[in-house]
C-alpha cells in the first residue's frame, strides 16, 4: 500500500501575522506565493495551478493575473470551511499526479481580523433568500446557534460528558502550545506567557470554550508550492513527500456541523480522513514525529489525536497531562504554536510548519523529524496529509 | 435565570422541504417528516429519505417530549436577538429525532447532560421558535 510520492512540496512563503495587515488580501496572497516561488527557486512562469479554500476570497484568475501567468491549465477550491486547507495539496497532488498541472501554488491569504471578524455573526446571518445554505443555517441561527464556537461546543460538552474531561483538560494543550508560541517570534502571542490558571479565569465564550481555548482571529496570508518529485530534486529547497493526502466527511454531517450525529463525542470524520493517510502511506500514528492538529478550539486537538490513532477515545486528556503533545512527549503537537497562540491562517500556518520541521528548520525543532501529519479542522468536512523528508 | 430571548431573532429561511415546520409551529405544534414509504423519522427537514431514498414524505406531529443529549451557552459574542447568554440545546425526542432548540427558563449552570425536557412556544412577530424547558413538575420540586 505504499505508494509513491505523487508530489512533493518544494517551496513555502509566508506574510506576517497580525490583527491589522493593513494591506489588500490579494496583496497577501500575492506576497505569499512569490515568497513561496522565492524559496522553491521557481519563477511565475513555471506556475500552471492554483488551488485554495472556498473560505478564500481570492480568485484563482485574480492571482493568476497578478502572477503574470498566461495560463491556468488547473484551479480549484476545498469546501469544509477551516476544515478544507490539507486538502489543497490533496487536490494539487491529485493535479500534479495525473498531469493536469505540472507546478501548483496552494494558497490562502485574508484579512479576517481587520476586514471583518471571522468569530463574529456577521459572517452567516443575513442571507434572507432560501438558497440551500440559507435554509441549512435556519436550524441554527434562529436558536442563537450563530458563531463557529457554538456550532462546535456541544460536541466537546458531550465528549466531557462521555469521558470525564475536564476543562483544565482542554486548558493543558493551550498551555503546551503557548510555551511553544514563546519560542516563536512569528507568533501573535510570542512575548505573552499562558499558565492553566489563566486559562481557567479566561471569560467564557461558548460553553465549556473559554477565551483560551479559542483560536484567534488573525491577518495573514500562507502559500506552498508542489511540483512533481522528480522535479522537485533539482530545485532548491529539500523536498517535503505527499506520502498521504485524504478528505473526509462522517455521519450525518449537516453544514458545518455534525449535531445530528449519534455520537458526538467522536471526531467521525477526522476518523475518516485518517484511516486513508495511513493507507495511502503505509505509516502509522506511531511513524509520526510531530503532528499539526487543526486547533479551531483546544478541545478538538484532543478529539483529533483519538480520531487518528495516537490514543484511545477518551485518552488524549491522560496523553496531553503526561506531557505527550510537549517536544519531547510522544507526539509533539502544534509546535508552532497551532491557530491559538500563533495565528488562525486555517491550518496553513500548520502546512508551514510542517514544512519547517521536515527541513529541520523549526524554532521548536523535533530532532530529526522524518514524518508529519497535518490536519484540517475535526466537526466540519475535513482533510488532512502525511509529509515527509526526502533527504 | 437566564432572560426569554427578545425579538430580532435570525429569522429562518424556509423553502417547500421546510415550510410545514415553521407552519406548524406557529400552529404551537411540534412537527418533523415522516417518510411515506418506509415510515422512518427525519430532522432536520430535507427532500428525500436518508434511509430508502423515497421522495414522498408526509408531516407528523410529534409529543413534544425528549431529553437533553448536549448543549452550550453561548456568552460571547451575544446572539443576535437574546437579551442574555443564548442556550442552545441539542434534544434528543423521544420518537427518536435530534433537534437543535433553546432551553427556556433555566439556570444554566444546573443544566444536566440525560434531563427531560419539553416544548414550549415563543412568539414572535409573523413566526413562532419552538424551544424546550423543564417538566414543569420536576421544575416545582427544584
């Protein structure tokens, strides 16, 4: 089952992360991807893919325009939200491995602090015509169900209910990833210590997520570049592998949340998406040296390393109290400092980070990390994808 | 206590697989389909059956009674149209549907994961939210 990379990914850029960037979005996504062609040693012209999020609001024709390119031989957009950024490169490995698009920029770059804040209401209410989404979110918003913390909170009470975590559970991996942030000097929360005390006294947001269990609303924009492996050789960065690169979608998911489901204390759908990594891989959760887990809300990191394998239902909280998400614990988590305490660039800052760990370039570095999964939000329509080191 | 939410609630969008729901509650009946061919229950309301695929369904009524499967309280920031913290209720109804509803009437923090729960009706301008709060039997015994 062990197929061959079918992409590699040679270059990555990155704008800064802020709460006011005070530039265009498609500035920042044009910043990110020419860093990104930068760090690979590609120019425009070798781009003929562009693949984003549907959360995006850049158009693939608006930066391609703006790259000069004269042609789009492919484009295209995850949907999921927050759950849909691993699965660009799972499109663009797809792309490059059927020959589709030869060299393929995976990007997203928004102002989602400054422009408007993504945590607010604003984002999905308003729509008064019935179109599908419209009449989706008419089971929610009239309830008051109107942010992306309640549409995911009664997943997480249901899993304290279900396995006796505990809020100070959830405090733990906000902690873990904060200290990693202080090392960080590209992270928003990089001067500013967290203890569990903190956290506990943070105000409430959405019933059991406190402020510190929130990811944060950021500025910013992240652009990788995958080409072919044999390609990718020559270029000037050492590869990173496409070892794995899955989607996945569980029960009775309904818009961007699976409240219907029978078990809500189950991240069905990172399950789902994870069962294909290891397939296609042929790794496992115990190949993994370091692990970049979407962290919409400190308690979906727990949920997700259950859903993945690294533990048991039920025993990520015992995993992330003996220290196992830490650098030297058995699966570094977040090591940048994850979308609570670096930035909220929806889980490409993680693909970054990756990126970093497998060229050993880390500010938290895992000593010889060889393999690195990253995924995209649990409870939404998800994605994720195994990487590895090629030299 | 928490407030009874205001009016300016979000008003809910309705196309033809929905408009029985919010026509029946505003009747202050509680409603979800029935599949006309293999019987089985659904909610949220949609076209067809998750289960044999028929298009055909018809609206039953429902007694209104259920338990409490999860929840949250949603603090920050403020739901638009509630005077207080939002809580938001994931129900499950005793004819074996999940619903996503308020519960009325209570302290939250006394909120528990298995209590039974019932329907009540809020009105509001032109439309009717159905919401759930305590037994009122077991509320007198608090």
């Amino acid at each position: 089952m062990n197929h061959p990379p079918s992409a590699a990914i040679v270059g990555v850029g990155s704008t800064e992360f802020s709460k006011a960037s005070g530039r265009s979005e498609l500035r920042l996504a044009l910043e990110a991807c020419t860093l990104a062609l930068a760090d690979a040693g590609l120019d425009p012209s070798d781009v003929d893919g562009l693949v984003t999020m549907t959360m995006d609001d850049n158009d693939e024709p608006a930066v391609a325009h703006y790259l000069g390119l004269d042609a789009l031989t492919f484009f295209a957009r995850t949907s999921g939200g927050g759950g849909g950024g691993p699965g660009t490169l799972t499109l663009a490995s797809m792309a490059i491995a059927t020959g589709r698009a030869r060299t393929v920029i995976c990007y997203r770059a928004m102002n989602e602090r400054s422009q408007g804040r993504f945590g607010q209401p604003s984002r999905y209410a308003g729509d008064r015509a019935a179109t599908a989404a419209a009449v989706t979110m008419s089971w929610a918003a009239p309830f008051g169900m109107v942010t992306p913390a309640a549409f995911f909170a009664p997943s997480f009470r249901r899993y304290m209910h279900e396995y006796g975590a505990t809020s100070e559970d959830f405090g733990r991996q906000a902690v873990v990833q904060r200290a990693y942030a202080n090392k960080n000097p590209q992270a928003f929360f990089h001067d500013r210590p967290l203890t569990l005390d903190d956290h506990q006294s943070s105000r409430m947001i959405a019933d059991p997520l406190r402020l510190f269990d929130c990811c944060q609303e950021s500025d910013g924009g992240v652009a990788l570049v995958l080409t072919a492996p044999e390609r990718a050789k020559d270029l000037r960065q050492p590869p990173v592998a496409v070892l794995g690169a899955a989607m996945g979608v569980g029960p009775r998911q309904y818009g961007v949340a699976p409240l219907y489901r029978d078990d809500l204390a189950d991240a069905a759908e990172t399950r789902v998406m994870g069962d294909q990594l290891w397939a296609q891989s042929g790794l496992g959760p115990g190949d993994m040296d370091v692990a970049l887990l979407y962290d919409h809300f400190s308690p979906a990191v727990l949920m997700q390393l259950e859903a993945l394998g690294f533990c048991g239902l039920g025993e990520a909280p015992g995993l992330v109290r003996d220290g196992g998400t830490e650098i030297d614990g058995v699966i570094p988590t977040n090591t940048n400092g994850g979308q609570l305490s670096e930035a909220y660039i929806h889980g490409f800052n993680g693909l970054a980070e990756a990126v970093r760990q497998l060229r050993g370039t880390s500010v938290n570095q895992v000593t010889g990390a060889a393999h690195a999964v990253v995924t995209g939000g649990s409870h939404a329509p998800t994605s994720g994808v195994v990487l590895g080191r090629t030299a | 206590m928490t407030k009874a939410p205001t009016a300016g609630r979000p008003r809910p969008a309705v196309n033809p697989d929905t408009r029985f729901f919010w026509d029946a509650a505003f009747e202050r009946r509680l409603a979800v389909q029935r599949c006309s061919a293999c019987r089985a229950l659904r909610h949220p309301p949609g076209p067809a059956c998750p289960r044999c695929h028929s298009l055909d369904w018809e609206v039953s009524d429902v007694s209104g009674r259920g338990t409490l499967y999860s929840y949250t309280v949603l603090h920050h920031p403020p739901a638009p149209g509630f005077d207080g913290p939002a809580v938001i209720a994931v129900v499950d109804l005793e004819e074996g549907v999940r619903m996503v509803s308020n519960v009325v009437g209570v302290d939250p923090a006394t909120l528990t994961i298995g209590e039974p729960l019932e329907v009540c009706f809020e009105e509001h301008v032109g439309w009717t939210v159905p919401q759930f709060r305590r037994p009122a039997a077991r509320e007198a015994v608090r």
